[in-house]
C-alpha cells in the first residue's frame, strides 16, 4: 500500500483550479447535503455529516451555506435529489480511473464525463468494468514536519488504522478500514493532530508505469474531471515515476 500517496499529490499539479472557491464549495455543500439525508442533520449521530461540516470550515466555507446545504438534505429546504454514482473507465497508457461523483442530473454527467474522457484519450467504461482493480479505504494525510512519523504510527495504530507509510516528501499516509476512517481522524483531532486530507480512497491492487508522454496526458484528464462540479474525487492505478512526475512539476 505503501506509496499511494504519491498519486495524491499527483492530482493536485492543476495550478489555479482548487482555488475557484466557488466551485469548491458547491463540491462540498452536496457532500454536506447527501450525508444530512442520509444520516440526519444532528452531527453527534452523523460520522458523515460531522465529517464534511469539518472539511467545509476547513475551507472557510460560510456558516450561512452549510445550514442551508444541511437543511437541504433533512428536507427543511427544497433543492433537486443527489445520487451518489461511481463512473469507471481507462485513460492514456490503459490506466483504470473510477469518479466519484454527486449529481442532480445522471444523464447531464455521464454525458459530460464520456465527451471529457474521449476528448483526452480515454474512453468512459461500464460499470464494474474498472471496480474489481481497487481496494476502498479510508485515507489520512499528514504532513511530516507537523508531527514525527513514530507518534503518527503509534496513535494510528492504536485507534485501529491499518498501514501507515511516509513517502519521500514527507507525506504520511494513514489507511483505515472504510467503516473506521472518522473514528481514526476524531482520535488524531482529540490529540490536536489535524490531517490536511480525510477521505475515502479507492487503492490500487496493482499500478500501471506511465511514460511521459501518458503521464501528462493523464494529469490533463484528471484536471479536467475533477474541475466539473458533479465529480468529488478521482482515483487511478496510474504510476508515475519521481524523475517523470518532478520534471511535469517544473512546467
């Protein structure tokens, strides 16, 4: 498991795209939304809500709009149905990618997710076409220099997380059952130990080696995916090289 964070950072050689808040904050208020109608509004029962309601300060979302977003999923508000959907397909070099997606209107991203996938050398597969490739956890980032990776390792593991493994830019990587990932990141918190990521994450079984070429192709269509406002997340097997991935950096 040991080196998926790699592909974490991968992600984010996007420039200025996480820093469009508004587009941000409509990712995170569906997530907020979802998660109210399905566990209910009341954080203290709700993993998932408490969950987002942290990302959405985390991110200086405003007060005003997760109450709307929460009273949207409990029913106090009118607003469109979220569905959760996971879309699979492959990318340049034969990687596989799964999207996460919350959207209002499946045929809209479908549609959308199929002309972004061909119009950069991917094609959008059927599902479980892709799936089978993956392992799901939870995943928790830290950074390094904030907290040693023993103390990291021995509070991971006695709140039950599964693997834990620091990578050559001083990301730590803590993997956690699906069910445990808020449980693990409230015991961190309780310590004052405050992860710069929490999510669920889809792991690789085994990753594909990109050359240069495939791999900028990939970090292009990965930037576009994740730019449309349905798509949460995206997760690949694609495996970039140091050398390949710190040159791409450079641009």
């Amino acid at each position: 498991m040991s080196g998926h964070n790699k592909w974490s950072k991968v992600k984010n050689i996007k420039g200025p795209l996480d820093a469009k808040k508004g587009k941000l904050f409509t990712k995170l208020s569906k997530e907020i939304t979802v998660a109210a109608r399905l566990g209910g509004g009341n954080t203290d029962g709700n993993a998932r809500l408490r969950h987002a309601i942290v990302e959405a300060r985390s991110a200086s979302m405003p007060k005003d709009t997760i109450e709307r977003a929460i009273k949207k999923g409990t029913g106090e508000l009118e607003g469109a149905v979220i569905e959760e959907i996971t879309y699979e397909g492959y990318g340049p070099g034969g990687v596989a990618l799964l999207v996460e997606t919350l959207t209002d209107n499946k045929n809209r991203t479908v549609n959308d997710l199929r002309n972004i996938f061909k119009s950069n050398g991917g094609c959008l597969g059927e599902s479980g076409g892709v799936a089978w490739m993956f392992n799901r956890f939870g995943q928790l980032l830290f950074e390094a220099k904030k907290h040693s990776e023993e103390r990291l390792m021995e509070v991971a593991l006695e709140a039950g997380a599964q693997d834990v493994s620091t990578d050559s830019e001083g990301i730590t990587e803590v993997l956690t059952g699906v069910a445990d990932l808020y449980r693990v990141r409230e015991n961190f918190e309780r310590l004052g130990m405050l992860p710069s990521q929490a999510c669920f994450s889809f792991v690789a079984k085994s990753t594909v080696p990109l050359d240069k070429t495939n791999a900028e192709a990939l970090i292009e269509l990965i930037n576009e995916i994740e730019d449309h406002d349905d798509v949460q997340r995206v997760h690949s097997n694609g495996n970039i090289d140091e050398k390949i991935l710190a040159e791409l950096s450079q641009k």
